[in-house]
C-alpha cells in the first residue's frame, strides 16, 4: 500500500524540522528586532541637523555624552514623537494588511487598496473642518473615533461588494475607486477651507508623520498595542480560517465572530493609522509579503508580530528617506512607500499567475 | 437504537429557507459506512454540510450520540465529528503535517501550540493512512490521491467517532480509489467510527457501504443495505437514466443501443460476444444474439444492446424452441457473425444453430473467435 513515488521524497525527523524552524523563527525576530533599534537611532540622529549617535544615546539616558539644549528639543519634541509614530502606525499597517488580505482570502487587500484609508481620511477632514472652523481642538481619540466611523463605512461598502463581486481583482478596482471618490471629496474640503489651520491638513492629507506630538503617540501606542495584542490572541482560529471557511469551522471555529472581529480590528488599526498620519500606500499589501517569504511560513502567530515589526521598519525606513532625501524639502510618505511598495505588489502578482500555470 | 450514533429524523435541509431536502429519516451505527447516492445536484452535499453543522437544518433533527446537534458546544462536536469535504483546502508555505496537525485544534490551548501528545497522534494519523513519507513535503505540490489521504489523517487527528466525507474519491484515479475506500474500511474496523459519505461511483458504494440512503426527487427515496437498493432497476429510476442503461446486479453500465430492427445475428456465450457488441454499439449496428443462458457473461451486455436477444433461464435446457427463434433471427438479418464454436454437452443447440448458419451459403457469415 506504500506509495513508490513517495519514496523519493526526503524524509526528515519530524521534532528536528520543528526545531530548524524555531530556529529560524528566531534569528529573523532578531534581525527585524535590531533593524528596528538601528533605524530608530537613525531616525534620531539624522535629519537637517545631524545629531551623532552618542548624543542621541545620551539624550535617552545610554552613557553620558554632553548634550546641547538644541539638539535635546530637536530629539524630544520633534523626532522622537514622530519616529515613534513610524514605529507604532508602521507596525499598525503591516499588521492591518494582513488581516484584510487574511479576511479577503486576496493577496492584494490593504487599508490603502480596499479605499478604508481614503474613507478614513474624508471622516477626520470632515470633523477637523468642522471642529476647526467652530475654534474647538479635536482630541487624538476624537480622530481615532472619527476615522473609525469613516473606515467602518468604507468597509461596510467593500463587503457589500465583495458579496456581488467574485472576482478578487474586482473587490481591488473597487476599493480604489471608492479610495478616489473619497480623496476628491477630501480635497474639495481642504481646498475650500480658507482656515489657516486647516492648510496644515493639505500635508496631512497625503500622508506624513510629521507634526505628531506626544499626546498623539500615548493614544496610538495604547490602540496599536491593545491591538497586537488581540490579533496575537486571535492567532489561532486565524490558522484554521486561512485554510477555508468550511474547515475552519469543522474545527469549532465560529467563523461568523472571527469575521466581525477581523473586520473590526483591521478598521480599528487603518483608522488609528489614518487619524495620525493620513493615508499611508502600499505599506500594508507589501510588508506581509516580505515578511512571508523572510520567515518562510504564514504560520499566523509568528506572521501577526512578524507583520507589525516589519511594518515598522519598512515605516521608519521611508519615513528617514522622506526627511533626508531633500532636506529640508519633505517628501510625502506615500511616495517613498510606494517606490518600494509597488513593486512588490508587482511581483507578487506575477508569481501568483506563475503559480496557476 | 444502541449501537446507533447518529441520527436524523425528519429533517428538511435546504438554503433560505428553499428546501432541497424533505422528511430525511436514517441512522448510522458505530462503525457503519453509509453511502448516499443520487444524481448531481439531489442534495448529497446540502445534507452532509448540515449533518455538519455547518447549515441549519430547516426542520426535523439530528442526533449525534443521543443529543439534538443543536445543543452541542462547537468544541465539543469538533472533537467528536471530522470533516473531509470537496471544498478546496488554501495552504500556503503547509506542509502536509502542518494539514494534518491542524486537526488538534479542538484540543489545543489558546495559542494553538502542539503539546507531545498532539504530536504523537498526528504522526500516528499520518501512519494509518500512508502519508508519513511525505509529511515534509508543500501540500500543494502532491497528487489528489496524496491529497486526499492527508485530509483524511488530519480528520483521524480530531479523534472522531463519525467521519463525513463528500465525494472522497471523485477526482482520484481507480487504483487511488480503492486504496482510498479500503483504508477507510478498514479504519473504520479499528476503531469503531462511523462514516457518512456520499459517491457516485455505484459499483464501489454497492461494495463498501454497510446501507445506503439513496437521495432523490426531494427526499430520501430508499434506505437500505445494498443489496435491497441494487435490484429490480431502482437505480436506473433514481438518476432517471433514459440514454443508455445500468445493469445493477452486474454493475454493468452500458451506451444507448442502436436504434431498429436487427441486421447481424452474433452467435455467442461464455464471454465470447462482449467484444463484438460493444463494436456494432459502436458502428451504430442493431443486432440479435443467442442463445444465451441467462447467467452467461455476455447476457448483461447482450441485454442492454442487442435489439433481440434468444434466451432462457439457467437450469433449462435449450430446446428446439431456442433453436427456432434463433434460426428465424439469422433468416432476417443481413449478416451472422459467429464468435464461438465449440459448445459443452449443455448447449448442443447452439452447435445445431452453428451447422445451420454455415449451411446458408447465399449468406456471408464471419467466424470472429476471441481476438
């Protein structure tokens, strides 16, 4: 009853090739785990003005380098505020493209994509408009909650749609058109409102990390943190739900809450990205992929902390490239996230029609 | 009722609302196979996936060791039924122990991490179906029948006491198909599970089924061992064959005969003629053929092809009755094909009929013996 062809194929010890994974699993949190410290310090020290490393290490208390008062308000009001924004709404992104490209069973589902990022951003610019205009301040977690609103709308829209449309590159042409339809309604606001304040939403709108203060970073930390945390804990049904809907549930799966859930917590973390940083492209199809083909498994509990480190440091990465590049000139993030982020996008698709034959 | 495991009772299964299914009353024991057989489209899938729990059933119930489905604790039922559906399994950078590991979810913590014991059942459930050798391998990259043996261990990994499976063997070949049908027998010997499964290869559910439902028009139709459900032609009833026929006794199915009165008399029996009327089946050629004694192997076939066929029963002896009708058959038909000519002190007529054919020499007649 053996199978001859079976024969051939290699045989290893089952706890041995357990193991090599494990091992694996780990070198790569490393690796990811020290491009994160590495940029961070980079983030710190590099910019218009270039602080060195040991002054950025004394800053935060590592040796006792000098440190000027300048540099000191540089590191702490300006760049550290906002390399931690990269670092939290980047890991954010990986994540919340993993879970919508695990929702949608489609390799190509992101915030940016389905357009939940674009309805994300009309909700915060309507309310800023609004607020502004009336001389009230919104709260960091009024445009968490505003963005929200706006997410859950878009998503509301994609799954309408995703019931008619088969066809996953259709549910894609369709978010991004939504994406478009909610961009212009978004600069139509900002170009109409004459507000001074409202003119810093022009940079906003196209997504930067700049201008985040530290109030910010306290609520985005607690939303993505709490976050992580949830989707770790969902690790689990997540594994079986990649393998199919009828499976999972053949293994007591409530497929039905896991669905509510991922849709929720993947609106929670594009909103949260988008309140801060404004639409952010490319990040959240792309950083799943990479860390896919690093880690050699989709094995969710090592994918969803994975995702966010990668995130994290594909954010810090752009952003650095963003300030510097022409400094003092800023480059909007989406453009540097889309210079390495398309392409990946162009290459997954064309190992997936390799694949099919 | 104590051997029973599972049951249902007037259950009507269906989507929104629409019935596909009405009044389904069966059971299966512990280490039974029941088959349900009936035509595409009857409603097979829509009762295994409701069995499951994965659709309500529209009224009626069913009961799994003694309980309504309906109050089991998903967990729980995990534990207890296994699934091996046609629905396509998405894998991505799986090997096909990660697959089978996947069935100890029910068991597993909340991280879903494999303790020794998880692992010893997994390598346990490879080895009962054969798959061990290539547990290392992509799950995407091996053949159907690799396919479906892995997703049957990781079913075994759940430590059911029922397996459903739709349509397990439809897309193997037939050496997959019996191995796949005979490891399942004998799994179900071991261990005293119970399978439901659906086929539509009738020969091998008429072998491997203890009873069969039959699903058909809306209901279940029959329920009952095979032998009851493969006679008097109720299978051609329930997938309302109309071109062609099946011979159930014999698992015998046959393509339309060709139409019209006979043309070529085929002087047959023992097997000799079966060659030679799928031919004339083939050239669209109707014929008449004889004698045949009813249990000879060509009569199945004779039977469903032959415009006339000259027989009788087992046991009588051919007489000058036989030897008539057939003489009058060569008369009419353009052509005699003979396919044998030594015949056992049993059937001296066919021998007399065989003289007569080779005296007509206005006739042209071709002696067509095996090969």
């Amino acid at each position: 009853m053996q199978d001859r062809k079976d024969k051939t194929a290699p045989v290893n010890k089952g706890g041995k090739n357990s193991d090599n994974r494990i091992t694996r699993d780990i070198i790569c949190f490393v690796i990811l785990g020290v491009l994160v410290l590495a940029l961070l310090v980079c983030n710190l020290g590099l910019g218009s003005v270039k602080i060195p490393v040991r002054a950025v290490l004394g800053s935060i208390g590592i040796g006792s380098a000098e440190v000027s008062d300048t540099a000191r308000g540089i590191l702490w009001q300006i760049r550290m505020p906002r390399a931690l924004a990269a670092f939290l709404l980047g890991g954010a992104l990986g994540l919340a493209g993993y879970l919508l490209q695990t929702f949608f069973h489609n390799p190509i589902a992101g915030p940016f994509v389905l357009g939940i990022s674009s309805g994300a951003k009309l909700a915060v610019a309507l309310v800023m408009v609004f607020f502004l205009g009336g001389g009230i301040r919104v709260s960091s977690w009024g445009m968490i909650l505003a963005a929200l609103a706006g997410s859950l709308f878009v998503m509301g829209f994609v799954l309408v749609m995703s019931r008619h449309v088969s066809n996953m590159a259709m549910l894609i042409v369709s978010g991004v058109m939504i994406g478009y339809i909610c961009s212009a309604i978004t600069d139509l606001v900002v170009t109409f409102a004459q507000d001074a304040d409202i003119v810093n939403l022009h940079n906003w709108s196209k997504g930067s990390f700049s201008g985040i203060t530290w109030e910010n970073v306290a609520v985005m930390a607690a939303v993505t943190v709490v976050s992580l945390a949830w989707a770790v804990c969902m690790a689990k049904p997540v594994g079986a739900y990649l393998m199919g809907e009828v499976y999972a549930a053949s293994v007591g799966v409530s497929v039905r809450r896991l669905r509510v859930l991922l849709v929720l917590l993947s609106s929670i973390l594009a909103a949260c990205i988008t309140a801060f940083a404004g639409p952010v492209s490319f990040v959240g199809i792309a950083v799943p992929h990479l860390v896919k083909k690093l880690f050699g498994t989709a094995e969710p509990l090592v994918m969803i902390p994975a995702c966010f480190m990668g995130g994290s440091v594909f954010c810090l990465f752009c952003d650095l490239l963003a300030r510097t590049l022409f400094a003092p000139t800023e480059l909007s993030i989406s453009t540097v996230t889309a210079v390495f982020g398309a392409p990946v996008v162009i290459v997954i698709m064309l190992n997936r029609r390799k694949e099919r034959g | 009722m104590g051997s029973c495991y599972l049951q249902t009772r007037d259950l009507s299964v269906g989507y929104h609302k629409e019935p596909v299914l009405q009044n389904v009353t069966m059971e299966v024991g512990r280490g039974e196979i029941l088959t349900l057989i009936g035509p595409n489209g009857a409603g097979k899938s829509t009762l295994l996936k409701s069995i499951a729990g994965q659709l309500k059933p529209l009224a009626g119930g069913i009961y799994l060791d003694g309980r309504e489905l309906s109050g089991w604790d998903r967990q729980e039922l995990a534990r207890c039924m296994a699934v091996v559906f046609t629905d396509r399994m998405h894998t991505e950078l799986m090997t096909c122990k990660d697959v089978v590991a996947g069935g100890r979810y029910p068991y597993t913590g909340r991280f879903g991490i494999l303790s020794d014991q998880d692992r010893s059942i997994v390598s346990d459930s490879m080895k009962k179906t054969h798959v061990s050798e290539i547990r290392d391998r992509d799950f995407n990259k091996i053949s159907d029948g690799q396919r479906q043996r892995v997703l049957l261990a990781r079913a075994l990994c759940q430590q059911p006491g029922i397996i459903l499976l739709d349509e397990p063997v439809s897309h193997l070949d037939i050496r997959y198909q019996l191995e796949f049908l005979s490891m399942l027998q004998r799994l179900v010997k071991e261990s005293g599970m119970s399978v439901i499964m659906s086929l539509h290869e009738l020969e091998l559910a008429q072998r491997v089924s203890d009873r069969i439902l039959c699903i058909g028009n809306g209901t279940a139709e029959r329920f009952d061992i095979p032998q009851k459900i493969f006679s008097d032609g109720y299978i051609s009833g329930l997938f309302r064959i109309e071109t062609g026929s099946f011979d159930e006794e014999n698992g015998v199915a046959e393509l339309e005969k060709a139409a019209g009165p006979p043309r070529v008399f085929v002087l047959a029996g023992s097997g000799s003629g079966r060659d030679t009327y799928h031919r004339l089946q083939r050239e669209g050629i109707p014929f008449a053929t004889g004698i045949l004694y009813t249990h000879d192997l060509d009569y199945p076939v004779a039977k469903a092809l032959a415009a006339e066929v000259v027989s009788l029963p087992s046991g009588d002896a051919m007489s000058g009755i036989q030897l008539e009708e057939a003489k009058k058959l060569v008369d009419e038909c353009e052509r005699v094909i003979v396919c044998r000519d030594r015949f056992g002190p049993w059937e001296k007529i066919n021998g007399e009929l065989l003289a007569y054919i080779r005296k007509k020499e206005d006739r042209k007649y071709l002696e067509n013996f095996h090969g």
